[in-house]
C-alpha cells in the first residue's frame, strides 16, 4: 500500500527540500509545486511532493493517521 503523507518545509535548496513530520526528516523533490516556502505544508509520496495544502489540513490529515494505528 502507498501512502501520501503532509509534512512540513524546514530546509529548501534548488528542487529539493527536506521536510518534517513527527520528528522524521526526508529529502523530498519539490519541482513539481510552484513557489514553495519555509514552513509550507506539503503532500510527499514517493520522494516528491506532489501537493500543498494549510496547516489545518495537514493537522487533520495526522490525526486520521494517529486514530488508524500502526500500519504495518
């Protein structure tokens, strides 16, 4: 099963980004998304971030995720 997961910008350099979710940090492509910033809050599947969304979003999408449980 594959997963897209909202995590938060902390560095940017060129296309890509490291971003942060429950203390994990991952080097993720951004080159697909127009002008992102800084603490924008992003959709990553698979290396990439394919979306944007607002941090209520993000924070209501972690929470689902917390009340599913462990996935493996």
């Amino acid at each position: 099963m594959c997963l897209a997961v909202p995590m938060k910008v902390v560095e940017i350099a060129g296309d890509m980004a490291v971003v942060e979710s429950a203390g994990l940090r991952r080097e993720v492509g951004i080159m697909l998304l127009d002008k992102v910033k800084l603490g924008d809050w992003l959709i990553v599947h698979a290396g990439f971030a394919i979306s944007k969304l607002t941090k209520k979003q993000a924070r209501e999408t972690l929470s689902l995720f917390k009340e599913m449980g462990p996935l493996a």
